[in-house]
C-alpha cells in the first residue's frame, strides 16, 4: 500500500480530477441555461415552455442517469485493481441499460402534452412546451450514452476531454439557438421550437465526439466491439447498483419538480422566476456535482486499494471544499440577487420588475439551503463510491418526498407563503436528507469497511472491504 497523503495532496488531487469535471457540469448546465437565457429575451411564454417541458426531460433523464452513475465507481475500482476486462464490461452495459431505459422514456416524451393537463398547468403553456418535447425528447438517447462515456471517462481520470467536448458543445447550443429561436442567418423564427432542435442536435454532437476519443484514446479497453452482444453478469451488476441511483436521483428532481408544479398553480409570472431561481442554483449545484463525482471515483479507487485512511482523508478534504463553495454562494444570492436574476431577462420587458421581486425572495431562500444541498449531495458522491445505493435511495425517498414536499405545500399554499414558503419546504427535505446520508457514510460504510478482512468464500472471490449487499 503506499503511503498515506497529506490533506494537502489530497486537495491537490481533488483539484485535479475536481476541476475539470466542475468544469465539464458548469458546460453542460451551460447548454440549458443559455436556453433559458435566450428565450427569457424571446418571451416570458417562452420561458415558461421551456421550464415545464425541460423538467420533464430533465427528471426523466436523471433518472435514467443513474446506471451512467453506477459505472463511474465500478470502473474505478477494477481500474485500480488492475481488472481492464470489468472496465469494459461494465460499461458497455451501462450503455446497454441507459439506452433501453430512453427508449422506454420516448412514449412520455411524445405524449407531455396530456401530462402537463393532468398537473393542472396553462393549456397555452402546455402546448408549449409539448411542441418542445416532441423535438427535444428524442435527445435523451445520445444525453444518456453521452453521460455512460463521461462516468467511464471521469473514472479513468481523462477529465479534460470530458471539459473540451462539453465546452464545445455550449458553442454549437447558443450558436443554434440564435439562428433558430430568433430567425437570424435567413432560417426562420421558431421560438421555443428552436431551442428544441439545438438541443437535440448538440446531444448527437457530443455523443458523436465523445465516442471518436473512445475509440483512438482509449483502445486497449476496446469498448465498442461487439457491443451488440449482451453480457448478463454484468448487465446484472449495473442494474442492481444503477437502480437505487437512478430513483434517488428521481426523488431529488423529483422534488423541485413538484416545486415547478405548484410555482405553476401560482401563474405564469412566479413559474418563470421560479424557472430562473432554478438556472442559478443550479449552476452553483454543479460545482457540487462534480466534487460529488470526485469523491465517487476517489472514493471506489481506495476501496479498490484497500485503503481506509486514504478514503476517510480523502472524504475530509472534498467535503470541506464543497462547503467553502457554499458558504460563498449565500454570501452571492443574498448581496446581488437582483442583478443575477436580471441576466435572464430583456431590459425592455414589462414584466421585468415583478419577475426580479419574485426571483429575489426565491433566492433569499435558497441561500438557506447552499449548505445542506451540497452536504447531500457530497455524502451520495462517497456512499456511490463505496456502492452504497440502497439506504441511501431510502433515506433521499423519505426526505424529499415525506418532508419535503408536504412542507413545501404547507408552507406555500396552507399558510399563504406562495413561493419562499415552497423554496423553504425544499429546503427541510434536503437538510434531512443531507443530515442523514452523512451520518450513514462516517457511522456505517467507514466503519464496515475498515473491518477485519472477510474469510472463507468472499475472500477467495477477492471482495475484500465490500459490505454485504454491494455488488461483487
């Protein structure tokens, strides 16, 4: 075993991974916040099309996330063992799994229209954002196998491609958009359709990309080949690691979609601040997200080393990080919200004024959530690491969907709040949530795995440190 880092190489080392990949989901946010920004100085309707449908897609295709979630620590930790066979196993499933799982999203996508009736939203916001989805739905297939490669990738530490690909793909998005939301270069003026067809074609473009450096970078894992041929075992492995992710992760959206429905109850104009308190969060989230993913593949490279410090050290480090980050953001959201909120709207709109003193109060709120967010969010980055999926997916349903939601509609609509009263109902979900997953991480996974080694039939399968339960 080698020896044990100091805190300061390990904050050099999740600078090194960390940066990149903060990078890389900073971008990829970037592609859907230009959306937002570009048709906010189109039309308020616009905007609103584009907060309903896109939360659709979102929460279908974070859920469908969860097996490109699952590959990142499983090839992490057979990469660090030295099994290059596992790496590509396991992620050729993981692109068989998000694939079917898109395909079985599709019929969702085509029919939002009847969706969006069902949750009671505005029949000329509906239609909307269905004409959105009927385009921009059939992206989630290359978004999905777009995120198999970044985990695969991210668990290998190529980290920098992983940022140029996404960096470009920002580019082409906003390029899109402006011809096609505006009418700009000769083509014609498609709103809210526009925005639709960037989308869609930024998702192929980026598949597209990533497979090519596959191919060239990475050939001794010789991931495409035979792809068509399934491999049950570990198709069987993915799946049962991937499930419990991808409904946690439901859970999480799943919550501020609820959110988006009742700021939608409320109207047009405190759905659309609510859309752009949502843009803004959650560029700050991704700085979280991509420490997450760092504490994700440090984490399953010790568990693959047997290396108990280096995991609690390592988790000290990247969980102190991500808590400067969120102490910094409420210092941000409460001195210049009005100027954040501002960038998401013409100069020139008549609803400019009531849409910032709405998004003000949102942000207000939000800053008393920063903290809790990101410890959740870094505590589900460890317990993946170590492929603790199951409690976790538990202990998020509970949170989000127990607490959180009840308090948001209670604070919001029984005690008259309207929409702070729905941000801080978020907020008591995530902190209980955040509460707990740590407390599963330093009072279970930690200690089990710095146990005494297995004996008998686990150890001559080589699982040494796995808890039971965890896929071998």
């Amino acid at each position: 075993m080698s020896a044990r880092l100091t805190y300061r190489q390990h904050l050099r080392a999740v600078l090194g991974l960390g940066l990149p990949l903060i990078g890389s989901h900073v971008a990829q946010f970037a592609i859907t916040l230009s959306d937002a920004v570009m048709l906010g100085w189109y039309s308020v309707e616009a905007l609103a099309a584009e907060v309903l449908g896109g939360t659709l897609f979102f929460v279908l295709f974070i859920m469908g996330s969860g097996f490109a979630w699952a590959v990142m620590p499983m090839v992490a930790q057979a990469e660090a063992a030295g099994e290059g066979a596992q790496v590509r196993r396991v992620t050729r499933m993981g692109l068989w799994a998000s694939g079917l799982f898109g395909l079985a999203t599709l019929p969702a996508m085509l029919g939002a229209g009847a969706v969006f009736g069902w949750l009671g939203q505005a029949p000329a916001t509906s239609a909307l954002a269905a004409d959105y989805l009927a385009i921009a739905g059939w992206g989630i297939l290359p978004a999905l196998m777009v995120m198999v490669l970044k985990s695969y990738l991210a668990a290998l530490e190529r980290t920098g491609v992983v940022l140029w690909v996404t960096l470009a793909a920002v580019m082409l998005n906003i390029v899109i958009n402006y011809a096609l939301i505006f009418g700009n270069f000769g083509l014609p003026e498609m709103g809210v359709r526009g925005a639709a067809v960037a989308s869609l074609a930024v998702n192929l473009a980026a598949m597209a990309a990533l497979a090519l450096y596959v191919i060239r970078a990475t050939p001794e894992h010789a991931l495409f080949q035979r792809l068509w041929r399934p491999d049950r075992e570990a198709l069987g492995r993915v799946f049962r690691l991937g499930w419990p992710i991808g409904i946690t992760n439901l859970a999480e959206v799943g919550l501020f979609a609820a959110a988006s429905v009742m700021m939608g109850w409320l109207g047009t104009l405190p759905l659309a601040a609510h859309g752009i308190g949502l843009q803004i969060t959650s560029v700050v989230f991704m700085v979280h997200v991509g420490l997450s993913n760092v504490a994700t593949v440090r984490a399953g490279q010790a568990q693959g080393r047997g290396d108990v410090e280096g995991l609690r050290d390592g988790a000290r480090v990247v969980l102190a990080t991500s808590g400067a980050v969120a102490l910094l953001t409420v210092v941000l959201f409460l001195t210049v919200p009005e100027v954040l909120i501002g960038l998401f709207l013409a100069p020139d709109d008549p609803e400019r004024a009531a849409v910032i003193a709405l998004g003000v109060t949102l942000l207000a709120a939000a800053a008393l959530f920063q903290v809790v967010d990101a410890a959740q969010v870094m505590a589900l980055g460890l317990l993946r690491g170590v492929q603790d999926t199951r409690v976790p997916m538990i202990i998020a349903t509970l949170s989000y969907w127990v607490v959180g939601v009840p308090v948001s509609y209670l604070l919001g609509f029984t005690l008259g709040l309207g929409g702070p009263g729905i941000w801080l109902g978020l907020a008591a979900g995530l902190a209980l949530a955040g509460v707990f997953m740590l407390g599963r991480f330093w009072g279970w996974s930690v200690p089990r795995l710095a146990g005494p080694p297995p004996t008998g039939h686990r150890a001559r399968r080589g699982t040494r440190h796995l808890p039971p339960g965890v896929d071998h």
